[in-house]
C-alpha cells in the first residue's frame, strides 16, 4: 500500500473490499442525492455519494492493496480526462428496479476506464453488461420509480471527470474514499 492510501484493516474478515468510481462533483451530487432521498425517503446515513460505477464492489483476499493501486495508476495513465453529461433519465426495468440520470456524453470514455481499471487484481465478469450512469432510485415500488424518471427528465449536469476514487467500507459501513487517481491520458 502506498503512503498516500488510507485503508481500513479489520481484525474481523479475511480481506476487505473495494469499489472503484467516478464521483458526481456540487453542486451535481447534492441535487441527485435530494433527488434520491424525495424518492427512496432520507438514509440514516449515506452509504456512497452520487457516482458511476467503473469498477463494482470486490473483494480481495487480503489487506494489501499495492496491485490494485499499481493497475489503477496505470489506467489513469491511460485515460486522458473527459467531460460527462447527464440528461435525463433511463431505467433498467424490467430486469432490475432501477432508474438512473443517463449520459449523454463520456460514455465511451467511461466504457475506455472501466475496462483499463478492470484487470489484474480487479479483473471479474460482470453480471450485466457495462452500461455507465448514475443511480437515482433502485429497489422502491413503480410509483417511486416512475417519480423518479419524471423528476429526472429535467436534470441536467455538464463537467469534466479528471480523477476517480478507490472506495472501501469502513467500520461504520460507509465507503470512504482511500485514494484518488488523476486522469494523465494523452486525448
């Protein structure tokens, strides 16, 4: 592990997991996270900030994250930053309960990063094809959803992704940001 990580090690599991993102930036975040508490009601506590998913939550048999960050510098290295646009929404019903703030732009750049930060130590199969966006309301009865997908059809965000995080829950359950990795890819 490197001296810019901050990691949680618990003496109660056999390893610890991960999760790999884009974070969502203010004042973006904040409105999709109102957005999602008005739909799903407001969380004791928020477990993760607006973001898409570049690699989804693994689990590593160990502590030791010094391949997973060596694979991840290695993929910012190759992407170079990019802009996000998120208009409107979509839905993966109905094979799962969710709807999401679609993009309208970045898509293949994010499709480029996941796959460059996907080997290695993160390499897996995934059960659904990669398809980036930001998760709005997933899991609540069809009402709620289609609330959902009618607010976000006014939504809009524009901004450019030049970093994205390691994630790893800690004691409290919450996943906490452990690393960031600078976009330094030629265009």
């Amino acid at each position: 592990m490197s001296s810019e990580t901050l990691s949680f090690l618990s003496p109660f599991a056999g390893g610890t997991s991960v999760g790999v993102a884009i974070e969502v930036p203010q004042p973006y975040a904040r409105q999709l996270r109102e957005l999602r508490e008005c739909v799903e009601g407001a969380p004791a506590v928020e477990i993760i900030g607006p973001h898409i998913t570049l690699v989804p939550p693994t689990h590593l048999p160990d502590f030791d994250l010094t391949g997973v960050e060596a694979q991840l510098e290695r993929a910012a290295r190759r992407v170079a930053p990019f802009v996000v646009e998120l208009a409107g929404a979509g839905t993966f019903r109905p094979a799962t309960q969710v709807v999401y703030a679609a993009l309208t732009t970045g898509g293949p750049q994010c499709d480029r990063l996941q796959v460059e930060a996907r080997q290695g130590p993160l390499e897996q199969e995934l059960r659904y094809a990669y398809h980036p966006h930001v998760t709005v309301a997933q899991d609540v009865p069809e009402d709620r959803l289609d609330a959902a997908e009618q607010a976000l059809s006014r939504f809009h965000a524009r901004f450019t992704v030049a970093e994205f995080v390691l994630y790893e829950p800690g004691p409290d359950a919450v996943w906490h940001t452990i690393r960031t990795f600078r976009l330094s890819g030629r265009t």
